[in-house]
C-alpha cells in the first residue's frame, strides 16, 4: 500500500483516480458557448489534479532505496499540494482572504 505524507489523503486518491479518466479540451479553446462547460480556473484545476494523479505514480515506480524513499516522499509532497493548495485558494471568500491563504 503506498503511503501518502502531504496534505493529499488516501481517500482523495480514489477521486484523483477517477478524476484522471476525464476527458480533457484543448488548451487553446478560452471561450466556449455553452454556459456549463468548465471554466479556465476549473481546468486549472483539473489539470492540477491530473498533475497529482502523475506524481504518485511515479513515484511509487521509484527504487525503495534509502535514497528513492527520500525523493519519493520530497516528489509526493511537493507534488501534490498544489491541487489542494488551489482549490481552498479558490475557495476564499473575497479578495483579501484569497491573499491571506
């Protein structure tokens, strides 16, 4: 089992699992029509998501050596908390508040 040492838990592992299977549009499309499609910040966001998805994988594909523990645990902590990180800065409530956090 592998083991998680960030802000990111074990069960949000299973929605950046199934987070990661969604389908994603191209970069370049900015505006869209439809009223429910995903905004640039929520694509951020998901793509921030996805990003995390990546890191556990690789790094639960490094060696277990003393040294591929270390990098492992440095890889997985920096690399997952910029999801979380956003969506509670996304979360604030006014302009100072989001500076605040």
């Amino acid at each position: 089992m592998l083991r998680v040492r960030s802000t990111l838990r074990l069960r949000d592992l299973t929605y950046l699992e199934t987070t990661s299977h969604m389908k994603t549009e191209s970069a370049g499309n900015y505006q869209s029509d439809d009223k429910n499609s995903p905004s640039l910040a929520d694509k951020l966001e998901e793509r921030l998501i996805d990003f995390a998805v990546r890191i556990v994988r690789l790094s639960a594909s490094v060696p277990r050596t003393a040294a591929g523990k270390h990098i492992a645990g440095q890889i997985l902590r920096s690399g997952t908390s910029p999801a979380p990180n956003y969506g509670e800065e996304r979360g604030a409530e006014s302009h100072a508040g989001f500076v605040h956090k």
